[in-house]
C-alpha cells in the first residue's frame, strides 16, 4: 500500500485526478461554466445537431469529430445542462489519460521514476490545459489523440503496423483540431529522415500514410453523403489563414472587424464575418459556393505574402516574440484574468517559460536517441504551423506535452551528475530562452480583451436568470472600457431585465431611472436597446415618445420590427404601414411572441393556433410577461 502510494505515477496520477476534479467542480457553478459561450456553445450546438440529424446540407465547416463525441450522450435524451457536464466529464477523463499517455511515454524514454513525475506533473497539473478543459472545446480530445499517436510513434521502432497506427491517431486529432494536420502531413517526411527507426524507408513512409488515407477517406465520404462534395478536411482554414497573415493582422489572436449578432448557436461568427467580406469583394459570386470562397482567402493569402514579403516577414517575427513570450494570448477568453478569478489556478507556478526552459535542456540532454529528435521535429512542424495562423493559447496548446516530455530529461539526472556530464551549455541555452519569454508585454495590450471577458459572463449570468450580477458584471464592462459599444448595449440590456424580473415577481425594484439612463446612451447605437428605451419611457408614462420609438424601428427595417410590432400592438393601434407589415408575414413564420400579442388584442386565429401548439401555462406565463412589460398603466 504504501510502496503504490510513493509510486511516482501513482502520485502523480492521483494528485492530477483530484486536482481535475477540484477545478472542474468549482468551474461547474460558475457562470461560463453552467453556460458555455463562443465555440463551446457552437461545438454543444453542432453535437445537437448531429444526433438530431438537422445538419446543414453541407461540408463540415469546422472538425467534427468531437462534437460527433458529444452527439453519443445527446441521442441518449440528455438535457443542456446535463450535456454540458457530459462534455466536462469526457474532458476531465482525456486529460487524465493524456497524462497517463505522456507519463509512459517519458518512462520509454527516461527510463527514471523522475523523469515520469517530471513530465506528468509540467502537464497534469498544468493550469493552462486545466482552463481549457473546463469548457466544451475540441482541444482537449485533440491533445488526447495526439497522444496515443505519439505512443506508438516513440514505441514503433521498424513496426510498421504501429507506424500506421501513428498516422491514423494523427489524423483523428487533425479531424478533432485541424491546427494538427501538419503533424500528419510531416509524418511520412519523418519516418523517412530517421532511418535508426529501422526497417525500409520507404516501406515505413507507406505504412505512415495508411492512416491518414483511411481516416480522411472516410470523411470525405460523410461529407459527400451529406452535401454531395467529397471533402477531405473541414474547410474552415482558409479565411482563418487569411486573417492571421493580412496586413491588420496583430498575429496573436482573431479580430473580428464586422460586428454579427448570432441568434442561431450553431453561426460561427467567423464564418458570417468571411461570407460578408466576400460578397463585398465578390459581388456577383454564389452564396452557397463555399469551395470557391475558400479558393479565393486561400489565393489571397498567397498572393499578397508574395506581394509583400518583408512585411509579412515582420509580421512573422512580431508572432515568434509572442509565441515564445510567457503570455497567454487571448482565445475565447483571457487566460490571465481568469486565472486570477480561480481559486484553483490563481497560485499555480507553472507556466509557458518554465516549460519551455525546461524542455529545452531535455531535448539537449537526450538529442542523440531518435525518440527524442523525433519528438523534436514533431515540436517544430506544430511551432511553425503555429506561426503561419495565430500564436494564442490554444493554438500553442498541443506543444505543452511535447514540452512536459523532453522536460522528463531533467530528472534523469542529479546535479552532480549534470556537472560530471557536462550539459551546462543546455542549461544556458534554456535560461536564455527561458529570460527572453519572460519579456514583459504591453500592459493595454496585455487586458485590453478583459472587458470581452467581462460582457461573456455578463451574457452567461444573464442566461441562467442571475441579473444582479450579469448587470454587476456589464458595469464592470464599461468601466473596463466606456467606449465599446457591446458593453455600451449589455449595460443597457442588463439593467432593464434585472429591473423587470423583480417588477414582475411584484418585489421592491431598483430604480427605473437607472435603466433609464444606461438605455438612453445605447439606444444611439443598438436596436435593442432603443426598443428597451422605449419600455422604459411608457413606464415613466411617455406612451407617444414610446410609439415613436418603436415605429423608427419599423421604418429602417431593424432586426427589432416583430417585436416592435409586439409593442404597438399592445399600447394602441398599428398604423396602415404596420398592419400592411404584419399582413405580409405568413403564419408560418411569426414568432411566438408576435402570436401571444394578437391573441391578447382579440386574434381568434392567433389563439386558435397558440392553443394547437403550445402548453397553455406557457401561454398563460408569456401573457403574463407581455402583459406586464406594455400595459403598465
């Protein structure tokens, strides 16, 4: 019993598994964590949609393969929120058997219980991936497949079998994170160029290529049984290969320059904010041409990196500085900040250079055996991939149990025995290194993505109801940043709806006029805004300056009309403009809000149709709702 206890991967498996849990059980009550927002929101969508068999007719436009995981545990009836956690589950178990996977395979190497403890530590308890384990992301599931690949690439030797079984892992994660795919591309190129892996070079080129023929195959199948174009990868890239290179590019992280409101969770705003730069740029091109689009970022890419190659040049240096520099760039979320919010990571020591410093003397220490430069030409293909998109968090993520390995070379050795080896010019390579990436950032730069933090849990908290403190939160936004128009807007929307849900439970309210000020200031520039505005002000009892704002909204033709339309109907009569609007929309297609309001104003077919299809207490809450928001007086 106590021999398992000081086993090192016992230890360290144990004290990853309950740090895992820990973190992840705090992040499970927290808002982002009950409601996941951006990509994880996008992925449980996409899983959704899979299992219910409602996928667009199309090629996947991003990797499938870990929503198609997820999609399991939504056919078996599983609510939201308990796919949510389903995700975190099989996100917890990956990480967990990542570190198992990197603790082996540093023992193969190493050879020295040190080393193991070393390698599973740097990754097991490595805060970075915890962050991202916490979310429904792809990244997790793509670092464990990476994994076994890499297994049986360091165990191959001349067994062509587990060559192929390399490449099919690869591919796999590539289909889970397409930022892989130059690990797999480089894979025969590898085995070809190590010939102490033993075996034929080209036979072992063969058998490396066998799993990405099958694997890829495979999806092109899918995608041709779906959308009828047979399609070997998710064709997301190109754009993304476009925005990291073009001339405004900051290199680090994705900026998106036109602003998309997604009601759908299943719109990848990157993709609406492509499609929109596209037909500008194209006027006369197809809307469901996505092959042609993709040719299009892709040629451009190409054609202005040769048109300008000193600038991209000092583009792709500005991007080394930041991916060897110890910050993590943003991705979704700025990783500093909620490090900072957790009390799981706050304390946590290890980090990018410590990795980085200690990976490099590992890999100096055992450069002579073929495992290790193999591991070493893996680091630099993922590095330089790295580099040709965005140098953000996860984008780098992949080359933290590379690191977490070759760092199991430290512990292979005592000091005194380093000294007798003479491999201090490692040392001095890895604290050059390590000194150079702990170069400080801009300050503004460095938070200037904190206040996206701040509106994301906003939005969560205001999902699940918690309205004190989704508006606490949107105030913080825009103290953050007083002149960002999302924060501008979420102020306004959070304050009205923590205003109305204690006017509608009949308990003391704050202040109208609170609301009333933060909605004036962004009704100038949301519409949604301005129809809470003019809630606001029939609640002061300014019918007519109400009416007045709704009809604008109308008129220009707004995302708001329905339920401007809502609004007019239930605090007077339409004008002939408005009822020849409403004539115009088929039944079919009005909401159910629009339904609830004509019912409400004597609509017997309205009723008639409410009652067909929807459970009366839901009609009779919805009712209520309305009744309370436009007939106050």
């Amino acid at each position: 019993m106590i021999a398992a206890i000081l086993n090192p991967r016992m230890a360290v498996f144990a004290a990853t598994a309950l740090y895992a849990v820990g973190y992840l059980a705090w992040y499970s009550l927290t808002p982002l964590g009950l409601y996941p927002v951006l990509d994880g929101r996008e992925l449980l969508a996409l899983a959704k949609a899979i299992s219910e068999g409602t996928l667009p007719k199309e090629a996947f436009y991003r990797a499938p393969l870990y929503p198609a995981l997820l999609s399991l545990f939504a056919s078996g009836g599983l609510s939201d929120p308990q796919l949510i956690i389903a995700a975190r589950i099989v996100n917890g178990t990956c990480h967990i058997l990542s570190t198992v996977l990197i603790m082996n395979i540093a023992g193969q190497i190493w050879d020295r219980p040190r080393s193991v403890a070393v390698a599973g530590v740097l990754f097991g308890l490595n805060p970075v991936v915890l962050h991202f384990v916490g979310d429904p992301l792809d990244i997790t599931l793509a670092l464990t497949l990476m994994l076994i690949g890499l297994y049986f690439a360091v165990r191959a030797g001349g067994r062509l079998a587990w060559l192929a079984s390399c490449g099919l892992f690869w591919s796999l994660a590539t289909l889970t994170r397409p930022n892989l795919l130059p690990l797999v591309l480089a894979w025969p190129i590898t085995v070809i160029l190590l010939p102490s892996l033993g075996s034929s070079r080209w036979r072992r080129a063969c058998a490396a290529a066998i799993g990405p023929t099958v694997i890829f195959a495979a999806f092109g199948i899918v995608n041709y049984g779906i959308a009828h174009d047979f399609r070997l990868l998710p064709w997301q890239g190109a754009y993304n290969m476009w925005a990291a290179n073009k001339p405004e590019s900051n290199g680090r992280y994705y900026q998106q320059t036109t602003r998309v409101v997604a009601t759908d969770p299943l719109t990848n705003p990157t993709r609406v904010e492509s499609e929109r730069l596209y037909r500008g740029e194209n006027p006369n091109a197809s809307d469901s041409d996505y092959g042609e689009m993709s040719r299009y970022w892709r040629d451009k890419t190409i054609g202005y990196i040769a048109a300008h190659p000193w600038q991209w040049m000092r583009l792709m240096r500005s991007k080394a500085f930041y991916f060897l520099n110890n910050f993590e760039q943003y991705n979704n979320k700025t990783y500093v900040f909620h490090k900072r919010r957790s009390p799981w990571l706050r304390f946590n020591p290890i980090c990018w250079t410590l990795l980085l410093s200690l990976g490099i003397t590992g890999a100096v220490i055992g450069f002579r055996d073929p495992r290790i430069r193999l591991i070493i030409v893996s680091g630099v293909v993922l590095a330089l991939a790295t580099l040709l998109f965005f140098v953000s968090a996860r984008f780098r993520l992949p080359l933290v149990p590379l690191l977490a390995i070759l760092a199991g070379g430290t512990g292979r050795y005592s000091i005194q025995e380093l000294r007798q080896r003479r491999l201090w010019p490692a040392a001095l390579v890895a604290l050059i290194v390590g000194s150079f990436s702990l170069i400080p950032i801009d300050k503004i730069e460095a938070e200037k993505t904190i206040v996206v933090d701040l509106i994301l849990i906003s939005k969560a908290a205001s999902q699940l109801h918690r309205h004190a403190e989704s508006a606490d939160y949107a105030a913080r936004a825009v103290a953050a940043n007083d002149s960002f128009t999302p924060a501008i807007e979420l102020l306004c929307l959070t304050n009205f709806n923590q205003w109305f849900d204690r006017y509608l439970a009949g308990a003391d309210t704050i202040s109208i006029e609170a609301v009333s000020a933060s909605c004036e200031k962004a009704a100038v520039i949301s519409d949604q805004a301005q129809r809470f505005w003019g809630v606001v002000k029939l609640h002061r009892g300014q019918q007519q300056d109400a009416r007045s704002l709704w009809q604008a909204l109308i008129d220009s033709g707004s995302t708001e009309t329905e339920s401007s339309l809502v609004a007019l109907l239930l605090t007077g009569d339409l004008r002939v403009a408005d009822r020849i609007f409403l004539e115009r929309i088929p039944w079919s297609a009005r909401s159910l809000e629009l339904l609830i309001a004509l019912a409400m104003t004597g609509d017997a077919d309205a009723r008639k149709r409410l009652t067909q299809n929807y459970p009366l207490d839901h009609i009779k809450l919805q009712m209520r709702i309305l009744g309370k928001l436009y007939r106050p007086l």
